[in-house]
C-alpha cells in the first residue's frame, strides 16, 4: 500500500506541535475508558463525557509530564499517562457530585 505523495506532503507540513495535540486526543479518547473501567462505582457519564474526561486527563497527564521534565514540546502523552490522569479526574469528579 502506497500512500499519495500530496497526502504525505500535507502530513509533512504539520507543525510537530499539532501532531503532539492531535496525538494527545486520539491517546485520550481511548484513556478515558480505561479509566473508568478501573475505577469500580456507577457514574453518570455516557460515551461523550467519558471521552471528554480522557481527553482531559491526556492533557493534564501532558502539562503534569512536561513541568516534571518527562515531555518535551510536540510529545504525545503516554498511554499510563494519560490514564492516571483520568483516573484522579474521574475521582475529582466524583467527589464533586
């Protein structure tokens, strides 16, 4: 499988700093289900607002990493990363409701 030339110069012209946002999001969405499966109890939250919490994690996980060093600029957050960060989310959120 060979992939189109204009297709791979369009990937080519992204900012490595979009790549690691985009990548952080993709890592995020999967993140946020993981999390909730570990972490036993009911919530109130459907497909959308988990992914929303994944997401969110990612990122915390992503800016908690880059202050302690673990991260560069353009980096996409790790998986366990991201999931301990959705995991104290989930917590945070849970303590709020």
């Amino acid at each position: 499988m060979q992939l189109d030339p204009q297709f791979l110069a369009i990937l080519n012209s992204v900012s490595p700093f979009a790549k690691g946002i985009i990548g952080t999001f993709i890592v995020g969405l999967l993140a946020g289900a993981i999390a909730r499966f570990l972490v036993p109890g009911r919530d109130a939250m459907g497909c959308l607002m988990t992914s929303v919490l994944g997401i969110a994690g990612a990122f915390v996980a992503l800016f908690a990493g880059k202050a302690l060093g673990f991260y560069q600029p353009g980096d996409v957050t790790g998986f366990i990363g991201s999931v301990i960060g959705s995991i104290i989310l989930l917590l945070i959120f849970r303590m709020t409701r």
